[in-house]
C-alpha cells in the first residue's frame, strides 16, 4: 500500500513539473529584438505578435518589455535558471532591424523585405539561421556561437570571436569587412570587396573574385575557395 501511495505521489509530482502552457504578451511597436535565455526563437514578418509555450512556472516568470522599438524578454527570477526547461518564443512583427540574441539560445527569422541598415548580434554558445535583406548589415558573433546567414546586402561588417563559426555563402555581399579571432572560423561569398583579418588561429574562407587586403596572425589563414 505504502509502495502504491509512494508511486502515485511521484507520478502526480512529476506530471505537475511537467506541465505545459502558453501565453501571449500585448506589446507593439518594435522592431528590434533582444532575448538573452535558452529560449527557441522564430520570427517571421506580420502583425505584431508575441507568444511563448513551455512549462508553465516558467512561462509565468517570463517578462516582456518595449524600450525605444526594442522587444525585450527576460525572466524575472534569475536564481531559477538551474531548473528552467526550454521555452519557445514565436514572434512575428511587420519589419526587423536589429536583433540580440544569447544565453544558449536557438533562432531562426525568414522572410522579411529589406531594410536600409541590419545589426546582428549573437552570444554565449547560441545558434542562429537568419536571412537578411540590408544594404548596409553589422555582424557581431561570440561565445561559441554559431551563425548561418543568407540574403543579400551591399556593405558588410563582421567580428567573429571565441571559438565561433560564421557561415554566409549563402549571402551576397558587394563589400565585406571581417576580424576574425580566438579559433573562430568564418565564410562569405563576396563580390567586390574584402578586408579580412585573422588571429589566433583563426580561419577566414570566401568565394567570388573580390579585391582582396588580408591581414593574419598566429597560425590564421585568408583563403578564396
């Protein structure tokens, strides 16, 4: 009987542990992003909208504020991230200029129309897939991080640091300009242009036939292919 009692108890414990739920939040007029958990992210272009699904304690700590055209989503209880569980966050919004992604986070954003400028920033062992339409687009990768990027823009600007992997053969790029450092590896398809810098072994690996100016250090390598 004991034994009956003890199994049930564990089960009702474990159910309610597990529980899932949804939420969505009223906010607007943004067009930046910034999101710094292990959250599992989409975005795609739309009618404002914001809604999470995961567990519900962790759903009901979530927060989510507007500060000049920027969404930011944070949870409340930072002493609890040891026993958080994944959270997905779909989000749609009509145009994207900017976002901020760390903490272990998984993206993906597709579809929107071009914009004039685009800033990219990706941390703390987060991966990131991310098509991009941006006559002028600023990359910032670090932490372990991983980033795929496709799309099209004129003027390019990139740091990939801490052991970090940045791949866009699958952007298309009039201009580049990249420093790369700390083993990170990186890749671009450029057409016109290149300023590249490597350190500590670090490798740099592009296509197209641009002008080149290269600069390396420590072991580093600047390559077409």
């Amino acid at each position: 009987m004991k034994k009956n009692l003890l199994t049930g108890l564990i089960l009702i414990s474990s159910l309610g542990a597990s529980a899932q739920a949804s939420k969505t939040f009223n906010v607007s007029n943004f067009d930046q992003l910034d999101l710094g958990s292990a959250f599992i992210i989409d975005v795609h272009p739309g009618k404002f909208k914001v809604e999470v699904e995961g567990q519900e304690s962790d759903i009901n700590d979530l927060e989510a504020k507007v500060s000049n055209g920027k969404l930011r989503i944070r949870y409340n209880d930072s002493d609890r991230y040891s026993n958080r569980k994944r959270v997905e966050v779909h989000i749609t919004m009509p145009a994207l200029k900017g976002v901020s992604f760390s903490g272990a986070s998984r993206s993906s954003i597709t579809g929107f129309g071009a914009e004039n400028q685009m800033s990219v920033d990706i941390s703390g062992a987060s991966q990131a897939s991310i098509e991009v339409k941006a006559k002028t687009l600023d990359v910032d990768v670090s932490g372990a991080s991983n980033v795929t990027l496709t799309g099209n823009t004129q003027k390019f600007q990139g740091n990939i640091s801490g052991a970090s992997s940045f791949k866009a053969e699958g952007l298309e790029v009039s201009q580049a300009t990249i420093d790369v450092s700390g083993a990170s590896n990186a890749r671009l398809y450029v057409k016109e242009k290149l300023s590249a810098e490597a350190s500590g072994a670090s490798r740099v690996r592009y296509r197209g036939n641009p002008s080149v100016n290269a600069n390396t250090s420590g072991a580093s390598s600047v390559r077409n292919e």
